[in-house]
C-alpha cells in the first residue's frame, strides 16, 4: 500500500475507500483483459485510432461485440450508462455498492456510469492501470478547478523523454493522477511524489494502490513537503501553462505571471539532487520581442553545479496558445465568458511584449563545476524516446568538460564515426552540370540531428576509422591536403570547433 502523509482525514478516509477497492479491481481487470493490446485487438485499428481522437461512435460499435472487455471500454473510456447485471459481471468480484461508496461508479437512474476515468497503459513493463478525473474528451463538461487530469499528450511526452536507468530515490514534484510515479517504479527504488491538491494525491493513492506499487505521497506547494530532502533523479510536469497570474485549475495553473511556474521549478531543482543526480521536466519559457529565450532559461540556473540542456520541442503564437488552453479547460472559444478570458489573456502578453510561448524538456545533472547549459531546437518529428539519449548525451558533454582546457587532449585522440551517421549531398543542374550545394550529415537515431557540412568536414570523418589516426595527424593530412602547408592554427581551431559539436550530438565519438 502507498503511503500517505499530510492527508486530511477526509482525504484519508476516501483514500482508503478506493484504496481497499483495488485487489478487486485488479482482479477483475486482468481477468477481463483491460490492458493496452488487448483494446487494439477488441477494437481495431481503425476503432482505436477513433478512441485517440475522442470520438465515441466507431469505438461504441466495435465494444458492442467484444464480451466483458466490451463493457469496460464502454463504461470506463466512453463514459456510456450500462445496465447494472452487465457491470457486476464485467467487474467481478467488485461489489458494485462498494465500488459506488468508493466514489468510482455512480448511479444513472436504473444504469451505471463511471464516476472517474480508469484506462491501461503500458509503460514499457506491461500494463498499468491510470485513474483520474473524467474529462470532456467523449462527453462535454465543465472541469472543476481541483479537477485531476489523466494521461495526455504532455503526460506521455514527459513519459518517453524520461531517463529510465536504474536509480535509489525518485521526486516526482507534482505528481497528480500520479502516472509519472509509477512510470518511476520501473527504474527507481523508491519513489516520492508531491502535490498541492489533495484530489490528487487521492486519486495517486488509488493509482498505487490499483497497480500493487508502495509510493510515498506527500501534500503540500512546490518542494515544501520535501524540503531539505535530495533524490537520485526528479521528474516533474508543473502547471506551466503561461498567462495572467491566476489559478483557475491546479493541474495548469500556477498562480505566477507568465513563466513564473518554470522558473521556480528549473531554479528550484537543483537543491533537491544529490551528487551526479538528474532531472527531467516540462516547462514553457515566453519569447520577448528583442530578447533571446536562451538568455531568458538560463538565468533560471544556479552559477555553479548544473549541466543542462534544454530542448526547445514547439513555439506557439499568443492567439494560437489561448485558444488551445481555454479548449482543454472545455471552454467554446466562440462564447462570451471565454472571449472575455482570451482577451485578458492576449492583453498580458502584449503588456509584457510577448511573441511567443515556447514549450519544451529540460534536463539537468549535477555537476562539480561551474554551471553549463546547452539550448536547442528540436521541433522536427523523431520517432526514439528522447530519455534514452539523455545520459547518453550527459555523458558526451563530460568528456567534452574534462578536454575543454586542453586542445591537446583532443587533438591526441581517435574519433569513429557513429553507425547511424550518414552523408547526404544535394546537388541541382547548373550551367556545366550537377552542382553541389549543400552536405550534411545526419544522425538516423535518437533526435536525428542534421549538421551541414563543408568537404573538408566530410574528408575529416572519413579519415575517422577504428583503425584510423589520431585527430591531430588527420588535421596536419587536411591542411596539406587544402593548401600543401602545415596546418595553421586558425585551421586548427576550426576543426576542433566542428568536432565538438559533432560529438556533443553523437555523430562522432572519441575512442
């Protein structure tokens, strides 16, 4: 059973309802088959793809022919009233007047409907089982402000961009239906997760509870109830929506103007992570007119102890980021109440010259020197979860800061060239002929970066064998090579500038 601390009783006492429900319930739903690949089976793709873009109709008509599991997806995923003969059946043992009690089924005149969204997932280790608030992705309604979100688009970007190798203390700060917890069972040996809303940590509870997991909950703001404790790794998805100073929902919402909420988790972090401990989190960061949003994040950052690499994933426009966020709180943009809203909210940006909302991960590990921050663009697709790339990345930057005060190191060294690197070069007709205008180099793996190269570049990396020289020999072969002369040392430092890049993206690596 999951801990709880600084539950109020009542909390506690609905906790416990629910909580004491879960053997039960995990029983029934492994017997029923309500996992992720048993839905594609009952359903189909073409019905499963339908159940993504929340539209009930397809998703009904596949149910009607799929059994008990039929049931559940109709009544847990779709919201749909069922008989009450139908629901015993499908949740048995589950008594329904305890289930009723517990607060997760409610009466619909003579039928039954789902008074919380309960929905598998797997993880990577199998199946687990999420529950939160019903949201208005299948039925409309209005969200309450301690409303308590499930798994979304954010949820499961935070998911796959999470590093999952094995670590002995795990914070998730904000843990709401508490997906990230249990994501952080998998690799983490005790798991911490926080929350200012106590409907939350009920529901977190339960989640734990559902899934057999012993997580420790604590209430509380920020890092309040964890305070002057560290961890091995934190992951957080804090209300980062950016706007007015206001809280209109706990799970978005932060009560700080503007990026205020990003700004307090990223300068906060790093004093909750013990020596070499990580972090992975969402955050949004405003785009001021005339200002870099690179300078902007990192003077969220200590001077000393972070290595942290930001990953700008999206930008918005203003009118672009308000229409989308009043949808998610189930508002018409086209009413009144909500136009009004909009307009508050568009006349914040323009009062603080606002032209942009980025969105992205921030990772960082703890380091003994003085803080560095890389900051990019990665807002093309990739397919790879990015949290396999992080300590991967993490690891490519130390050896960068172990040479960084000795080019010798690096001129002394071999490279290889990585096996998902590859050349590619666009050449168009000209007056004599194909012409080449452009080569770069792409990574087939992980984010897939492109770097545009010179043929001097490519030569460089040809040379870059198992067997091959030492870097500074392949530099001396180039110069002679480009101009019959001994490298200069202009020549010199360019190279060892292109070959730092190449390796902090791993399309080289030192041998």
């Amino acid at each position: 059973m999951p801990t709880n601390r600084s539950l109020d009783q009542h909390s506690t006492t609905a906790s416990s309802l629910l909580a004491d429900l879960a053997p039960d319930l995990r029983t029934a739903l492994t017997r029923v088959g309500y996992g992720s690949d048993n839905l594609v089976v009952a359903l189909g793709d073409v019905a499963h793809a339908a159940l993504w873009r929340s539209e009930p109709v397809p998703v009904r008509r596949a149910a009607r022919d799929a059994g008990e599991l039929g049931t559940l997806i109709r009544l847990l995923l779709l919201g749909d009233p069922m008989p009450e003969r139908e629901v015993a059946a499908a949740l048995a043992p589950v008594d329904t007047e305890r289930a009723i009690a517990a607060g997760l089924l409610e009466r619909d005149g003579d039928e039954i409907r789902a008074a919380l969204d309960l929905r598998p997932l797997d993880l990577g280790d199998g199946t687990r089982w999420v529950l939160s608030d019903l949201d208005d992705s299948m039925r409309r309604r209005t969200l309450d402000a301690d409303h308590v979100l499930g798994v979304g688009q954010a949820s499961l970007s935070l998911l796959r961009a999470t590093p999952t190798r094995p670590v002995s203390t795990v914070l998730d700060l904000g843990t709401g239906c508490g997906v990230q917890a249990i994501h952080a069972k998998s690799y983490g040996r005790t798991v911490t997760g926080t929350d200012v809303n106590a409907r939350a940590l009920w529901l977190a509870a339960a989640t734990a509870a559902l899934n057999d997991l012993d997580i420790e909950l604590c209430e509380g703001s920020w890092f309040e109830p964890v305070a002057g404790r560290r961890f091995d790794q934190v992951v957080a998805n804090p209300p980062f929506v950016v706007g007015p100073a206001r809280v209109e929902h706990t799970y978005r919402d932060s009560g700080l103007a503007l990026d205020g909420a990003s700004e307090l988790v990223i300068s906060g972090i790093p004093d909750m992570l013990n020596p070499g401990g990580t972090a992975a989190l969402l955050a949004s960061w405003v785009h001021i007119n005339g200002q870099d949003w690179r300078s902007r994040v990192a003077s969220w950052l200590p001077d000393h102890g972070i290595d942290a690499w930001i990953v700008q994933r999206d930008i918005a426009d203003p009118a672009l980021y308000v229409g989308t966020w009043l949808r998610d709180a189930g508002l018409d943009p086209r009413e009144p109440a909500a136009q009004a809203r909009a307009e508050r909210w568009l006349e914040a940006f323009a009062a603080a010259k606002v032209d942009g909302i980025g969105f992205g991960v921030v990772y960082m590990r703890d380091i003994d020197g003085p803080t560095e921050m890389l900051a990019e663009d990665l807002t093309h697709p990739f397919e790879d979860p990015l949290g396999q790339e992080t300590h991967r990345y993490f690891e490519r930057s130390a050896w960068l800061r172990a040479v960084a005060t000795d080019p010798g190191l690096v001129l002394s060294s071999r490279f290889e060239v990585d096996p998902a690197t590859a050349l590619e070069r666009v050449s168009l007709p000209g007056t004599e002929g194909w012409q080449q205008r452009i080569a770069r180099l792409h990574r087939g793996d992980g984010p897939l970066w492109q770097h545009e190269v010179d043929d001097t570049t490519a030569a460089l990396l040809a040379g870059m064998r198992p067997d091959g020289l030492p870097l500074s020999e392949l530099v001396e072969l180039l110069a002679f090579s480009d101009t019959g002369d001994a490298a200069t040392p202009e020549f010199e430092s360019a190279v060892l500038g292109v070959v730092v890049s190449l390796v902090r993206h791993g399309l080289i690596h030192p041998r």
